[in-house]
C-alpha cells in the first residue's frame, strides 16, 4: 500500500460513490511512483553515508537497519525495492536512525509539504518559547539511558555559549 496522502475515493452527495476517470486514476499513480522512486533514491543516499551495505545481497545493510531501527524488515525492502512507502511509524524510525529530522522525511515523501510543516523562526524557538535540553532531545530521541550521559555531553559542545 502506498501511503501519500492524495484524495481518496469516498462517498460523495446523497452517498453515492464518486469516482474518479481512468486517466485521474493514473496520474494519481504516477505521482506516487515519482515520489516513491525520489524518496526512495535519497533514503538510500542516506542508508549508504550511515555505513549500511545495503548494495551486497549478503552484507546485511537491510537487516541491520531494520533491527536498528525497530522495524520490519520486509518495510525496509519494499522501500529499498520501491515498492511502497513506509507507514509514519516506520517512517519516523528510520528518521531516527538516519539522524534526519522527521519533517524532512515526510516532506521527502511527499507526504507533506512544507507549507504543512513550518518552521517558526527558522528552525529557532520563538521569544518566550523554552529551548530544548540536550537531556529532554536524548529522552525524546530515544537514545538509551546508559549513553544519555554521553549524548548530552556532547551536545552541549555545539550549544551557543559552551567553550
């Protein structure tokens, strides 16, 4: 199942069904395999810059990304092989083993625009808008306990004002 998020063939006045031509049909179709094959080809891009051998049958990239990130191998490989996206929770997953916002992903998938995702201040809380602590990123990302120490060790290097 290929989830963009295109308008659906529903009940339409006096609960009938609509429908939509062939050729809507198809161009629909060819929307999603364009944003299934581009999204595609960057998850790639990135599953290779992480150090997933995902090129050789027997070098496990797929698996050891699926495991890492928590998710169903066959998820991974019909991405991989597009064949469909990934659902939200797959999605927001692999962002996190990627090291990639979520709002990118879902951006990148065509899922959403970013007219649907703003960023307020360019990326920066707004003026009375509580800034996030490296302990409350490393919780929120799920990083495990016994490297949260470490996590907001470093994080605090790239915070403005560290030495």
């Amino acid at each position: 199942m290929i989830g963009t998020l295109l308008p659906r063939r529903g009940l339409g006045e006096g609960g009938r069904m609509r429908t939509g031509s062939r050729a809507e049909a198809r161009a629909e179709q060819e929307v999603r395999t364009t944003d299934l094959e581009e999204f595609a080809g960057w998850v790639e891009d990135l599953v290779r810059a992480r150090g997933y051998d995902i090129d050789n049958p027997r070098g496990g990239g797929r698996s050891k990304l699926a495991d890492d990130a928590g998710v169903h191998r066959a998820a991974v490989g019909r991405l991989l092989q597009r064949q469909s996206m990934p659902d939200l929770e797959t999605t927001r997953r692999l962002a996190a083993v990627l090291g990639v916002p979520l709002r990118d992903m879902l951006i990148r998938s065509g899922r959403l625009t970013e007219d649907d995702l703003p960023l307020s201040g360019g990326g920066r809380p707004a003026d009375g808008e509580a800034r996030l602590s490296p302990e409350e990123a490393a919780r929120r990302m799920g990083v495990p306990p016994e490297l949260r120490a470490l996590f907001v060790k470093v994080a605090r290097q790239f915070l403005p004002g560290s030495a």
